[in-house]
C-alpha cells in the first residue's frame, strides 16, 4: 500500500489472492484485497471487508474499514454498530473513534458525538509525567558555551 499506481496494487492484489487459494480463511489477506479494492475505488472492497470481519469477528481494521464504507453510504445505523465494535475491541484506535464521532454527528447523536470527540482528543494528548519531562530533558542540547 505504499504505492497506489495501478501496476503496485495488481502485483499485490495477485499475492494475496494467492495466499487466499492456500489458505482460504486468512482474515487478513482477505482485508488487504479489500483495501486494495478501495483504493481503486472499487465497489467489490466492502464484500472483501465483510468476509474479513466474519472470518474474524474481532478484526477491528475490518470493521473500521466496513464502517466507513457503510457511513460513506449513509448507512448510519450499521456504520455506528461496527464501529461501536471496532472502538469496543481498540479503545485507543484513533480511526474508529473519529469515525464513530462522524457517525454519530450525522445520525443527530451529537451528545454520543461530543464523548467520542473528548475521548479522541484524549488520546491525541502528548504524554504527561515525571518520566516525559525526564525523557524530554534528555533530547535537550546542552547550552553552547
């Protein structure tokens, strides 16, 4: 996913559709075929992220990426599901947060929206601490005499 020119994502999408034919059940091969379709815009990548998220009910970037999907779609109610999901499984995953705000803002939730958005400002903060101002200290160049 480095490169999006269109020969980099055939030669990738080939390798994992080969992994596939070996092994069938790979949850992760299966979410990269996804991203690989969504980066062409294709609309077969949210079938990909579907069989992904069943094949590993607890894949949270599957979810994450199904959830856009279905918020892109104004499919709000199964967006806010997944990525409920996704926020429950990484509470610290950034993306699914701001996406479940999004969610939430555009299906008039704004109280649920306004938590998801302080919750995610939390998590943007730097580290706080003794330890943080030591670490700091550290990386400070002596003064030039």
């Amino acid at each position: 996913m480095e490169s999006h020119a269109p020969e980099a994502l055939s030669r990738a999408r080939q390798e994992f559709e080969a992994e596939l034919k070996l092994n069938p059940n790979d949850a992760v091969a299966e979410y990269q075929v996804g991203q690989i379709l969504a980066a062409e815009n294709d609309p077969a990548a949210a079938a990909r992220f579907e069989r992904a998220a069943g094949l590993n009910p607890n894949f949270a970037e599957a979810l994450v990426a199904l959830g856009q999907l279905r918020l892109e779609a104004k499919r709000l109610p199964e967006a806010i599901t997944l990525l409920e999901r996704a926020v429950e499984l990484q509470p610290k995953n950034e993306s699914a947060r701001y996406r479940l705000m999004v969610a939430y803002r555009n299906s008039g939730r704004a109280a649920d929206a306004a938590r998801q958005k302080a919750e995610l400002e939390r998590l943007q903060q730097p580290p706080q601490g003794e330890f943080t101002e030591f670490l700091k200290k550290l990386g400070e160049k002596a003064p030039q005499k």
